[in-house]
C-alpha cells in the first residue's frame, strides 16, 4: 500500500476530529445532566421519557387534589364535631326539660340556650372551606341555610330554611350534587356532603324542641322530641364515619402518590438522566484518548528524504 | 551515421531528465493541492529503423511521450456515487436535527410540558371553578399552549424556507459547475488535439466533479464521439463544451426544479438536492401534517366538551380554542372574561357544578381517533416526537456511514493519486544521475571527436 505525507495527515485530522466529537459529545451529556437531548438520541427513550414525565406532572397533580381534599375533610369534619357537641349539648338540655318540675324562669332560660344554640348550629351548617360553603352543594357561594321568618299555625315563628337566595331560578341544591376531585385517572372521590341531607332532621329536631319548650309540652319534649335529638346524634355520627372514611382513603392515597413519584422520577432518571460515575470515567477516557491523538499529531511531521538529502 | 549522433543521443537524454526533473518539481509543488494527481513523465526510446546498410535497429536517444497523470478513474466513480449518498443523508441529518430543535423534546419547555401545565390548570380549576384565580390560570396555560405550538408550526415553515433557500443556491451552484466543466471539456479537447495531455485541466475537472457529486448524483462518461458527457437523472447536464440548464420555481412554497432545455422535471436521484426535496416534500411535509392534525383534533375535541358545559354567566359555552388559517388562540372573549369558561354540565348548578371542568381534565385520557388510529392527544404528540427522533437518527446513522465510507475511498484514491515526498526525492536522485550521465556522455564524445579531429593525423608535422 502506498502511503503519501498528505494521507497521513488526512487520517489524522479526521481522527482527532471525530475523537473530539466524542469528547464533546460526553461533555455536554454531563452539562445537560441528561442522555436523551434530543429525540434522535434515543428515539423509544425520548417516548417514554416525554410518557414518564406526563404521568409524574398528573401524579403530581392528582397528590395535591388529595391533600387540598384532605382540608376539605378537615374543615367537614371540624363543623360535624361541633355539630356533635351542640347536639350533646342540646339532649342534655331536652333531659333537664323532660324534667316536669322545672318552674317557668327555668324553662326561659334553657329556651334561650337552645336558641343560641340553634344559631350555633346554623354557623356550621354554613362553614367555609377557603370560602367555599361545604354544605351547599354546587352552591358553593352562597350560604346554604338561613333564618326565614314563616307562619306557622297562624303564629310568625324564626326557622331555619334553604337560604331563600337560592332557589333563585330555579337553582337549588340537589341530593346529587356532589363536587368530585381527581385522584387518577378515572378515579374520584366525592368530597361534599349535601347540606339538606345533612341537617333537615336536624334543626326540624331542634326546632320542635323550641317549639315544645315555648309550649311547655313536657310529653312531647320527653317523648318525640327527645327521641329526634337523640336521631340527630345517630346521624352526625354516620356523616362523621363517612368523612373518616373518606379522609383514611385520601391519606392512603397520599402516601401512594408520594411512593409513585419516587418510583416515576426515579424510571425517568433511568431513560434520560445520567450515570455520572460513569460518564465521569468516560468522560476521562475520551480526555485521555484526545490527548493521545494531539500527541500522535505532534509526531506527524516526520522527517522525508528531504532531510537527508545533500 | 553522423559522427554527432552520440552527442545528440546525450542531449534527448539531457532534455528528457530535465523534463522529467521538472516534472517532479511540479509534483512537489503540488503535494498539497486539493484535487491534484501526480503526474510521470514518459519516456520512450527513439531509434531509427535500420542502420548503414546494416541490419539492426539502431537507438537515436529518449524522448517525453506524454506527461501522465496518475488516477484511478474506477475509484473515482465510487467516490461520487457514495459521496452524493453522504450529501444526502448529511444535509437531512443536519436539519432534522433543527426540527429537534424546534419541539425540543423532552425539555422543561416543550409542548408537552405546557400541555402537561395545561391538563394541571384543568385540574385546579376542576377543583374550584368558582376561584377566578384558577380560571385566570387555565386562560394562561391555554395561551401558552397556543403560542407554543404556533411558534413550533411557525419555526417549521421558517425551515422549508430555508431549504428552499438552499435549493435554489444549489441549483445555481449546479449549473455554474455545469458551465465551468462545459468549458474545461473544450479545453481538453483543444489540448489533446495538440498531442498535448492536459493533466492538470482533467483534475480540475475532477475536482468539480467530486464537488457536483456532493449536491447531486450523475453518471459521467465519454460518449461515442469522444464528448465528455454528464447524465443526471437520465438527462444529459453537460455534453462536450454544452450544458443545459437547472430552473428552480421560486414562486410556491414546494417549487419543482425543471431543465429549462428539456422542460421536464429533473430527476434526482441522490445528493444534497434529493435530501432537501426528501425533507421538503416528505419528512418535514409530514410532520407540519401531523401537528396540524395534532392541533385540529385537540380544538375540536377540546372545544365540543367545552360547548357542553354553562359558564359562571350561566351561558352555554363557547369554543375555547380558535384554529383558524394554521394559526392557535384562545377565544378572544375567554381571554378578557375568563369567567366564560365552562364548569357547569347544569346552569342550576353554577358556581360550584364541576363536572364539565372535570371532563375537560379527563380529556387527557380520551382515546379519540386521530390520523386512523386510537389514541389519547399526548400520545399522538408523543409518535410525532418518536416519528421525528427515529428519522433524524436514521439520518445521523447513515451520515456517519457514507462518512466513512467515502473517506476510505478517498483514502484509495490518494493511495494512488497523492504525492509522495520521498518517492519525488528519489525520483528527483534518479533524474538527477540521469542528467548527470548524459552530460558526462556529451563530454565523452567531445574527447573523441578531440581525438580524431585534433590529434589524429598529426604525423609529419
């Protein structure tokens, strides 16, 4: 084989050339702190690189629709506890009223206090969760329950009603209407629980104990009237079981979530990340390879008969 | 026999060796010239018939036949035909790799990434479509959308101008070597009548030869009537000192490159032209087609759940997205009022009813059928992406083959063509003996004719 000076030098320069391609090509691997650049770097890794990210950003996502349903259930269950102490409250009270010696200013007083407490209760019938009432439905703006005045029997009597706002056009809150998070996909979780349901019972009980003690119906307070408190605690306690629940799923949620997105980031590290400890070493390799062929290069201007020719 | 023949003899033999020696210096000064072939001197021995009434052959000296240039024309053909692949596949990868460029993929910025925004502002506003915050948001996360992916449609055309930018240079770069190879021929021609060779004009036809190849692949070949001739894509470029021109129609965005002679359409087989038209008409053309059908069933899928719902003003909604001339925008009315958007699947159920808004998070998830098949929106987007990657590494890979491929055949070619230093300074030696002998020889005959002119015949004096 025939070899000229200008061969040589050819060979070498596209040596060195593609030598420092390579060493570039590392280089910026690490810079970018990651394999997959561009697509054509791995086409099927730059799929599921792009598939991996999209789940981490829902997972993502759906973790914080959890927890910010998980405040939701708080601020449910908080409202359902105190509506559990009034209510306590107020058996106590029906019990101390069933007591048929009680003189008149006595039975004044626990009028007052059930009245307090029925405004008590209205409160939390109308809690907020970051200004959003939590019993009103798709209502969530407006305060599900108000005092109406109403005749009753021919008397004007203060009760508590659907907020008369709302029916406005036709709108009202309906049995169904329940506001669903995302939790994946195709999985939701119903985080409300509707404000009828709920409290219908409830202040009916509470109004009929007003309305027993205002006519000193002591059978009837010791009878239905102390039969429809103690009703209304029994269905405090269901809603409450439901939002505990509720609040164990959502919290084991969490906790899967976090578990997946240590799972997805570390899959998507795997395609596209880095092994640096590795790209390190070849990074050093290529240096080193580099350096030989700049080397080799010093060397290519050998001597020719010129040299030797006098 | 004249009795100056021997000092004739030595004078060819001194002419031949300087001719020679010039030869060589011509090659060293030449060692490094692009495209430059050594060249040999070709010595022949002269002689006259018969001699006086003698009957044998009787040598006259040396002569220079021809100045040789020293190629392999077999090699050189290789060279071309895989050259213009590795234009081909050279030009491809290297815009392929600005199509990466511009959906830049995966990355923090891409349009997955803003759509993968997008699905989250969904799911925030899901969560309360009564917080003007949240509705702000999906309106933000909706134009960025918009003015991603119109900046990625926008970036792709900027790219087919370019290429046809490209094009049209080509072709002009085309016809001048057309024109300048025309030219050479004529000169050849008009040297080799002359009994001359014309070494140096055939590499400078080489060289442009080896250049043509790179933009588009010819067969070339000396035809009957001994006329260099060039034939690309069955149509013939150059034919002895004529050449036929390329047009190329600027005036639509996918001209066609015509023989303005011939008027057809010029077929291209391989080259850098054949990879722009390739990434023009094909690659590039599909992709521009995918994201637009990309961009069309998104809107209108997006928008036909979005008109199902009743915004926060209790009206049914309106198209979210507009898609109108190739380019992507959120509703104006949505953008100054983003309480247009919708929530409700009933109007009873304002603010709070969000089951629509949970629809339109969802529809990440639909299998809706896109370009015949079955897939979900981020999917599509995804096999855009694969489509891509999978062509600009195809592109990548046989770059870096026909690379390699041409440079060894390259390297054949020097084998044969290229100077060699010491080789010139041996001939150099040799010639220089040669020249040195023969002069010696001039000398020798000198002292003869001294002999018989001067000293014979002297006696008596």
């Amino acid at each position: 084989m025939r070899i000229t000076q200008s061969m040589i030098t050819e060979n070498f320069m596209r040596n060195l050339n593609q030598n420092l391609k390579r060493l570039a090509d590392v280089n910026d691997m690490i810079a970018a702190q990651r394999k997959i650049r561009r697509p054509s770097d791995d086409p099927v890794g730059a799929a599921l690189a792009l598939k991996l990210r999209r789940q981490l950003s829902a997972i993502e996502q759906y973790n914080s629709n959890a927890k910010d349903a998980l405040t939701w259930m708080k601020d449910t269950e908080t409202a359902l506890t105190n509506v559990g102490d009034i209510l306590q409250r107020l058996n106590e009270l029906t019990v101390q009223a069933a007591n048929g010696t009680l003189t008149p200013e006595d039975r004044e007083k626990i009028l007052y206090e059930v009245r307090e407490l029925k405004d008590q209760l209205l409160q939390e019938a109308n809690s907020t969760s970051i200004n959003r009432y939590i019993f009103g439905g798709y209502i969530t703006d407006k305060p599900p329950f108000a005092i109406v005045e109403k005749e009753i029997d021919g008397e004007l009597r203060k009760v508590v009603e659907l907020n008369p706002e709302i029916p406005d056009e036709g709108k009202t809150i309906d049995d169904n209407d329940f506001l669903e998070y995302n939790l994946g996909r195709s999985e939701r979780i119903p985080i409300n629980l509707i404000g009828p349901e709920v409290f219908e019972d409830i202040f009916d009980a509470v109004e009929s104990l007003e309305n027993a003690l205002e006519t000193n119906d002591s059978e009837a307070i010791s009878g239905d009237v102390l039969e429809d408190i103690k009703n209304s605690l029994g269905i405090v306690l269901k809603y409450r079981a439901q939002i505990g629940a509720r609040t164990n799923r959502l919290e084991a949620t969490v906790s899967r979530l976090d578990a997946n997105e240590v799972d997805y980031l570390e899959l998507l590290n795997n395609t596209e990340g880095i092994d640096l400890a590795e790209l390190i070493t070849e990074l050093k390799m290529e240096e080193s390879i580099y350096r030989a062929s700049l080397s080799v290069g010093a060397r290519i201007i050998q001597p020719t008969l010129v040299d030797f020719l006098r | 026999m004249s009795s100056f023949l021997g000092i004739e003899i030595a004078k060819t033999a001194l002419f031949a060796n300087q001719r020679a020696q010039q030869t060589v210096s011509h090659n060293v000064a030449n060692a490094n010239t692009q495209g430059y072939s050594r060249q040999r001197a070709m010595m022949e021995s002269t002689y006259t018939a018969y001699g006086f009434g003698a009957n044998y052959q009787m040598g006259t000296g040396v002569k220079i036949t021809d100045i040789n240039r020293i190629r392999d024309e077999f090699t050189d053909r290789q060279y071309r035909n895989e050259n213009s692949s590795r234009g081909m596949w050279n030009i491809e990868s290297d815009i392929l790799k600005q199509v990466e460029a511009v959906f830049n993929e995966p990355s923090d910025i891409g349009i997955s990434s803003v759509l993968n925004e997008f699905w989250k502002s969904l799911e925030t506003f899901a969560k309360d479509p009564s917080s003007l915050e949240a509705r702000e948001t999906v309106k933000e996360r909706g134009v960025t959308l918009s003015n991603t992916i119109n900046h990625a449609f926008t970036q792709l055309n900027d790219i087919i101008n370019d290429i046809n930018y490209r094009i049209s240079i080509q072709v002009n770069d085309i016809n001048s070597i057309a024109d300048q190879i025309a030219q050479l021929n004529l000169q050849i021609q008009q040297t080799q009548i002359g009994g001359a060779s014309a070494a140096d004009l055939m590499d400078k036809r080489d060289l442009l030869l080896d250049d043509l190849s790179e933009l588009v692949q010819f067969e070339s070949y000396v035809d009957e009537n001994g006329l260099f001739t060039i034939n690309v894509g069955g149509a013939i470029l150059v034919k002895g000192n004529e050449s036929a021109t390329m047009e190329f129609d600027t005036s639509t965005a996918n001209g066609k490159i015509t023989w303005k002679e011939y008027s057809s359409e010029v077929r291209i087989l391989s080259g850098e032209l054949k990879g722009l038209l390739d990434l023009r008409d094909d690659k590039i053309h599909n992709y521009l087609d995918k994201l637009n059908e990309f961009t069309q069933t998104f809107v209108d899928e997006f928008n036909a759940i979005h008109q199902n719902g009743y915004n926060l003003e209790g009206d049914n909604g309106l198209d979210f997205f507009q898609y109108v001339d190739g380019i992507l925008s959120v509703n104006p009315d949505i953008v100054n009022n983003p309480s247009k958007i919708a929530s409700a699947e009933d109007p009873d159920g304002i603010p709070g009813d969000n089951r629509i808004a949970l629809e339109l998070s969802d529809f990440r998830y639909k299998e809706i059928s896109i370009d015949g098949r079955d897939c979900t929106i981020d999917e599509y987007y995804g096999s855009i992406i694969s489509k891509i990657g999978v062509d600009s590494q195809e592109a990548a890979r046989a770059a870096d083959s026909q690379a390699f491929m041409v440079s060894q055949l390259d390297e054949r070619r020097q084998m044969t063509s290229s100077v060699s230093l010491d080789e010139e300074m041996t001939k150099m030696i040799q010639y220089l003996h040669g020249f040195n002998a023969a002069s010696r020889m001039v000398t020798t005959v000198d002292e003869m004719l001294n002999t018989i002119v001067n000293r014979m015949g002297i006696t008596g004096r």
